[in-house]
C-alpha cells in the first residue's frame, strides 16, 4: 500500500479538487482506493457522502477527535484492510496538521496556482518535503487559459523541486462536480477528463518510482 498526500499551505489551491479526481481515477485504474480527510473543514469526506459513501473509494475515520497524533495508526489499519493507495486530503496553512499528512506519505502532490503569491506561499511545505526526505511534485492548478503566468510559473517552479508538465485548467466543470459528489470529468468529459487522466499517470509514475526505491 502506498500514501499519496495532496499538501497546500496556501488557500485555494484546489486540492480537494485534485484528491477528488484522483481518487476516482486510481479506482477507476482497478486500484482500491482510501480516503483520509485530516482538514478541519472535512470538504473531502462530505463529498464521499454526496457521492453515495462507495466502497471505492472509500473514506476511513482517523479519530480526529483525539488528535492528529493518531494519523499513523489510521494508515496502518488501512493497509490491514488491504487497500492499494491511501488518498489524504490536508487543510492549507495549520501547519501542524500538514506536517502529519507529509510524515506518513510515500508521495506528495503540491498544487498551487499560477500567481507569485501562491507560489511563494507553497515554501513552508517545499521545506517539509526537505525535512522528512519525501517524494514530491508540484502541479499548476486553476490555470487560466493562454494565461502568460503559466509559462513563467512553470520556469520558476523547477527552482523549488520537481514539477509535472500537465496543468489543470480552471473550469467549471471542477466547481460543479465537488458539489454533487463527482470528479471533473464525470461533469466534463472532455477536456478536464484528459488533463486528470495525464495527472494521474504523472503521479502513478513517481508513486511506481516510489515503491522500487524502498523494494
């Protein structure tokens, strides 16, 4: 079993968007996916209800209520269930809270958009990376079309660590679909649905690049 951690420490970033999609692609890739949402808002785990509480993916309760402190013991369950990919959605800036997701992941996917400020504000969580030696990619999220910044973003990126070349635009298909318990494409079949799949083939690479290290 393998941890992927979707970390912002900026606002708006979009990864409940992105942990969305990406839980129904890797289902959909026949892998049996777990959610843990360790956001305060819990954004994510409202959104597996709407979507009718699956089996795949399926959210797993942390006790949240007793403290993040007990994040580890909820993965190792989850690998006791025999769940290929564990899917954690964090909150931005409770840093604390953040750090926790990073420590248990084998991969963590950093989204920010294509604004200095975002970019900036992803730091902390480039230095966390640092910090526990982990796996990371940062992806340009809610990019506007033939937006100028995308370029530049992407240039600027490769100072910080490692960056997938897909970008995922901002469409209403994501806005539309976190509201009734769908990933973009399931709204959009057509262009969100090639920019999710291109993620979710980036992200499968490093996490099969992931396992052969630690094999």
């Amino acid at each position: 079993m393998q941890v992927l951690s979707v970390c912002s420490t900026k606002g708006g970033s979009g990864k409940t968007t992105l942990a969305t999609a990406l839980a129904v692609a890797s289902s959909q890739d026949q892998l049996r996916v777990a959610l843990i949402d360790i956001d305060p808002q819990q954004s994510l785990a409202m959104w597996w209800e709407d979507r009718g509480k699956p089996d795949n993916p399926e959210l797993i309760t942390w006790k949240s209520s007793l403290g993040i402190r007990f994040l580890p013991t909820a993965i190792e369950r989850t690998a006791q269930l025999g769940f290929d990919l564990v899917i954690i959605d964090t909150p931005p800036a409770i840093l604390g809270i953040v750090e926790a997701g990073v420590e248990v992941s084998d991969f963590v996917l950093i989204p920010t958009q294509a604004s200095s400020v975002d970019l900036m504000g992803n730091q902390e969580v480039i230095k966390m990376m640092e910090k526990h030696n982990k796996d990371f990619a940062i992806v340009i999220n809610r990019a506007e079309a033939r937006d100028p910044m995308v370029a530049e973003a992407m240039k600027l990126l490769k100072e910080f660590g490692p960056v997938i070349t897909v970008t995922v635009g901002n469409r209403r298909a994501f806005r539309a679909a976190i509201g009734q318990g769908k990933a973009g494409p399931e709204v959009d079949a057509e262009k969100s649905k090639a920019e999710i799949a291109s993620l979710w083939s980036a992200v499968k690479r490093r996490l099969r690049a992931q396992a052969r290290k630690v094999a």
